[in-house]
C-alpha cells in the first residue's frame, strides 16, 4: 500500500499541478498549490498571501531541511520557514522544535514569527510551550 490507513481516512486526491496523489481533501478544500515553488500547501498551515512573501522558486524540488529526505513526493504536510521559505516535513518540524531549536538548520532564521527571543536557559521551554498552542495552525503568521 503506497498510503497509510490513516491517510485514508483523511482523504486522498490527485493535483494535475504536482502530477501526483496527495493526502487530503482536494485542492481548494484542504490545501493549495502555490505554482512558483510547485507545491500543495495545507490551508491550515499556510497562508497563501504571506506564503507568496518567502516563496522560493521551485522549493518542492529541494529535501527537507532536517531530515534530508525529497520533499517533492512526500506524503508528509510540510512547514514553511517564516522568514526564509526553507521547506520541512511537519513531523521533522515537530521533533526539531521539541528539542529546543527554533531556527532553520540552513539559514539560522527563526522559522516562525517571533517578537523577542528569551534567553538561552529558558529556550526550550519556550519553544515547546510555543509549539504546544500553536499546534501548527499559524506556524508561519
């Protein structure tokens, strides 16, 4: 089986854009496709309008950040950098956060909106905490 039962539950729908099957509802229900980077986005995770402000140019061809695996035919949601656009794997996302680390493991920009950085001792909890509220519905605004 190419997906998880879960994914199934989920739904699966075909975007004619990418030339794959993705894990969703479809295009417009539960995700997007952003033609300059050539990627399905989740609509919960990313904004199409701040999304068009860090876009890079065909970014579904480059691998995870974290993980190093392609990005392009992953069945994984993906996590755009705030402030750089570098792509990551939702669950790469997760585990880099809970370790403390906020910033992108390529450029060292905060991958997501920050006002003030606590100090250092304080870091990690900070970061988890952060990531527990916002569960990834605003991770980039």
């Amino acid at each position: 089986s190419l997906y998880r039962q879960d994914d199934i539950v989920n739904g699966l729908y075909h975007c004619d854009d990418c030339g794959i099957c993705r894990v969703g509802k479809g295009i417009g229900i539960s995700h997007w496709h952003c033609h300059s980077c050539c990627t399905c986005l989740s609509i919960e995770l990313v904004d199409p309008v701040l999304h068009a402000k860090v876009c890079k140019q065909n970014a579904s061809e480059e691998n995870c950040s974290i993980c190093w695996e392609p990005l392009h035919d992953s069945q994984e949601e993906r996590i755009v950098g705030h402030y750089c656009g570098h792509q990551l794997h939702k669950s790469c996302c997760d585990a880099y956060f809970k370790t403390g680390k906020i910033n992108c493991p390529i450029c060292t920009q905060p991958l997501v909106k920050i006002r003030f950085l606590p100090s250092s001792s304080r870091l990690k909890d900070m970061a988890i905490k952060f990531w527990r509220i916002i569960k990834f519905a605003i991770i980039m605004f």
